[in-house]
C-alpha cells in the first residue's frame, strides 16, 4: 500500500527546497563580494571613497580622485556582476580612458573622445588600436592624449 503524501508534509518539502536555496544564494553573494572587492580594493589607494549611501558603499562602492588636469575613479562591479572599471579622464577636455579590469582572463580597455563637438566611444585592443578598423584615424588623431591617459594610469595602478 503506497502512502499519499500530505499537505503538511509538501510545506515541510517547500520549506526545506526555499531554505536550501537562499542559503545557496547567501554563499554565492559572499563568494562574488570576496572575489570582487579583494580585486578591486587594489585599485583604491589614495582614493577617497564617494559618499553614496550604506548599502553601495558596501555593495558597489566607487573611489575617487582629481587633482585639477586628471581625475581616476574605482567603480567596483555592481551586485553579482564581475565587471567594474577604473577610469582616468583629463578635467579639462573631458577625454578619458576607461579600464575594466578582468578577474578571470584579460583587461579590457576604451576611451572616451570629444571630436568636433561629437563624443566618440571607442572600444581599443591592449595596443592602443582601435578595435573597429572605422575608429582607428580618430584614435591615431588622438593618440599623445590616450598614450598620456594610459601613462596616468600606470602611474596610479601598475600594469593592467
């Protein structure tokens, strides 16, 4: 004789199935937040952190830095996400050199450029070319600057 199972005994099942998954859910959100702030937080030296709330300071806190001609910023990744960036951008042109540092495989990098009035955004390989072949004469135009952008940052981080 097989026994029916009981409502109460389906509630325990659900109970057990609910409990199992938010504790997979708590291990996996302190895996991420070791994982990504142990990475990011070497970014941070001599920056301060932006004043943005409790729970993104503790989440996803972004540093900052100027010192009049340049500005760096530490944006760490967002909620279980793995991608956040380091930036450095001149004060004065707005231009800008965008870094997303890679936990598991390479580093990205991107610049941000103001041409004729037009903000241009342009993805580049680790030489400093552009990734579309249509972007590389305006990043050979402005090649001194995102070469100085990419020394700037060397300076604050190390090799990336």
């Amino acid at each position: 004789m097989v026994k029916k199972s009981t409502p109460r005994s389906k509630k325990k099942i659900m109970l057990c199935v609910f409990i199992v998954l938010i504790a997979c859910l708590l291990i996996y959100s302190g895996i991420w937040y070791f994982v990504t702030h142990k990475k990011y937080e070497t970014y941070t030296e001599g920056l301060d952190i932006n004043e943005t709330g409790v729970l993104r300071k503790i989440l996803n806190p972004v540093y900052y830095s100027g010192d009049g001609e340049h500005e760096y910023t530490v944006a760490f990744p967002g909620y279980l996400s793995y991608v956040g960036n380091l930036g450095v951008s001149e004060a004065q042109s707005g231009m800008a050199l965008l870094i997303w540092p890679s936990i598991f495989g390479e580093s990205e990098y991107g610049v941000i450029l103001y041409d004729e009035g037009e903000e241009h955004q342009i993805v580049l390989k680790k030489e400093g070319e552009a990734e579309n072949s249509g972007e590389q004469k305006l990043v050979n135009q402005y090649a001194q600057n995102i070469e100085e952008l990419f020394e700037f940052a060397k300076k604050q981080w190390g090799d990336i």
